[in-house]
C-alpha cells in the first residue's frame, strides 16, 4: 500500500507540516508513505497562458507521485476558515492533467491549527474542489486544535490520545484504499 502525504502549507515550520511528519510515523508497518513538501515543486500560480508553455515540472512530479499511490493524506491550514490557497493552486493545476491524477483517489484530510477548532472549518471547503475532481474524499477527518502545543521537540504528539486518533483514523482511511483499490 503506497500513500502519498503533503501540506497545504508553504511554510518552514508550518503546524501542518508537523501533522503530516507525525501522521507519517504512525502510519500501518504495511504502508509506504512519500511525504511531499509542495514547496519544493515550485508550483506556480495557474495561469493558463503558463500553461500554455506546458505542465510545470513539479505539478507533474506530484502527478506522478499521486497516480503511484492508493491515497493520498493532506493537511492544511484553514486560511480565513477556508481552504489554503497553496492547497486550492496544487489541486488546480492537477486537474488540468489528463487522467487527473486525483480522479478516484481516496484522500484524508486532516488540519493542524494554533486555534481551539483545530482547522475544520478549513476541510469541510477543501472538500469541495478535491469532489469536483473525482476524488474519495474519505467522510472522518482530523482536526488538531492548539497545535503550536501539541508537539515535542521529536514531532511526536505531546497528547498520547491525539496519537492514538491519528493511528485509528489512518488504520481505517488504509483498509478504504484497499477495499477501493
């Protein structure tokens, strides 16, 4: 079982790049997981005169990635109490690929926030472009509140409970990728 993770998030220390690194260490023994920092791609705004030119060289990497995996594990920030905008510009550019790599993919969606929501409000929006799509969005997902408390300096969960959640969620988000595959 391969899963592919990433952010929605750009920056160094994102909360949400510590969820997915955290997520990634309680992962089935079964599961090969690629975490994908979409900084690193370099993924332009979309532009359609940009792509024009062609498929910038990271949108296809991720598309490759994507299309090897039996889901995919996003966590993003909630921007405004909606979907990051780094999260809304990787999911576009994606779709302008044929097959969209995206397309009947399960993906789980998690969110890290400093809030007391833990970024939900932010996930049930990201929901929508991910559908639109054809992708599985698998219906439980994770919202981790107070996240700027919930890491050692390990990226462990502080919380044995958060742990334990993260475990159970992605277990489960696992067996519906094989059942779908």
């Amino acid at each position: 079982m391969k899963l592919v993770l990433f952010a929605g998030s750009l920056r160094k220390d994102s909360l949400n790049k510590k969820l997915v690194a955290a997520t990634q260490k309680l992962l089935p023994t079964s599961v090969e997981a690629t975490v994908v920092d979409i900084k690193t791609l370099n993924i332009p705004l979309y532009d359609g005169d940009v792509e024009v030119e062609g498929i910038p060289e990271g949108v296809q990497l991720l598309a490759t990635l994507i299309q090897g995996a039996q889901g995919v594990v996003i966590s993003s920030p909630e921007y405004n109490g909606s979907i990051s905008s780094p999260l809304k510009n990787t999911i576009d550019w994606l779709s302008r690929l044929k097959p969209v790599p995206l397309e009947q993919k399960p993906v789980l969606l998690l969110a890290a926030s400093p809030g007391g929501l833990g970024g939900v409000r932010g996930l049930l929006h990201g929901k929508v472009p991910l559908e639109v799509v054809g992708s599985y969005v698998y219906p439980q997902t994770f919202g981790l509140a107070k996240a700027h408390e919930a890491f050692t300096a390990e990226g462990t969960f502080v919380d044995s409970k958060n742990a334990e959640r993260i475990k159970a969620l992605t277990a489960a988000f696992v067996q519906y990728c094989q059942k779908l595959s």
